[in-house]
C-alpha cells in the first residue's frame, strides 16, 4: 500500500533527486517542453503546474516562491559593483544578461511575463505528457512533456 506517500524517489538519494527536477523544471520553462523518463516527467509535471500557476498571478511572494525553484543558490553572490566600473554600456548590458543566465532570473521573468498570461483564464491542465516509446539501452519508458495551447 502507498498510503501518504507524497512523491516518487526516483532511485536517488534527496539531495540528486531535488538537483535533478529543478533542472527540468528549469529546462521546461525555457524551452516549453521536456524530454526525459516518464517518472520523471510526471513529477516534474506536478513541480511546472505549480509554478505555472504562480506565474498567472504576478504578485511579488508569487515571484519569490518562484525565484526558489528557478533560481537556486547562484542568486546568493550578486554582481559586485567593481565589476561593473569601467565598462562601457553594451559591456555592463552583456554582462548583466550572462549573470542573468547564470542564476535563472531570466526565467522568472520569462514565467511572469509570457507563460503565465498565456493561461490566465485556464483553470488547470497546462501540460500535456505523451509516451514516446522506450529507451533503447535499458528500456526505460520514455515521455515528452509539453506545454498545451
């Protein structure tokens, strides 16, 4: 029996198995889809509902709960002022954009702005996850997970 348990394991221990489905999320806001083993994509679906769901609704702790799951810990380590002194405009705008890149807040922005407005008025179902047959090496199932019109 599997009463109250919440979510699968996945084979691995917490801390991989947190890393991993942070990047798929992470990858699925970016690109719209996914591509991965069906277990992992029906966790990942249940973590990218959520989120979508926050990003109908553009309220700062909406973005806060947010920049927890898409931006990580490399928010910790803001961009130093120094850096910054000296360059010219097109050099601090290139740098500001990598150091966006880098710890995710571009895809906070990308949830808020475009992802989030474009189901305002769905109530649930932002995803779709197909079988895409089985993997040939170990023959895992395999599924695509993508965003609906």
């Amino acid at each position: 029996m599997r009463h109250l348990v919440d979510r699968r394991k996945l084979g691995l221990p917490s801390d991989q198995r947190k890393h991993l489905l942070n990047n798929l999320c992470r990858q699925f806001i970016r690109h719209g889809y996914v591509h991965t083993t069906f277990g992992r994509a029906k966790e990942v679906q249940r973590l990218v509902e959520k989120l979508i769901t926050l990003g109908k609704e553009d309220s700062l702790a909406a973005r806060r709960q947010a920049r927890k799951v898409l931006v990580g810990h490399s928010s910790s380590t803001p961009m130093s002022a120094k850096a910054l002194v000296g360059k010219t405009d097109l050099e601090k705008t290139m740098l500001k954009q990598r150091m966006s890149m880098i710890n995710g807040e571009d895809l906070v922005t990308h949830l808020f702005n475009e992802v989030g407005p474009r189901y305002k008025e769905r109530k649930g179902g932002y995803t779709r996850l197909v079988k895409t047959g089985v993997r040939r090496g170990d023959g895992a199932q395999r599924a695509v997970l993508m965003l609906v019109d």
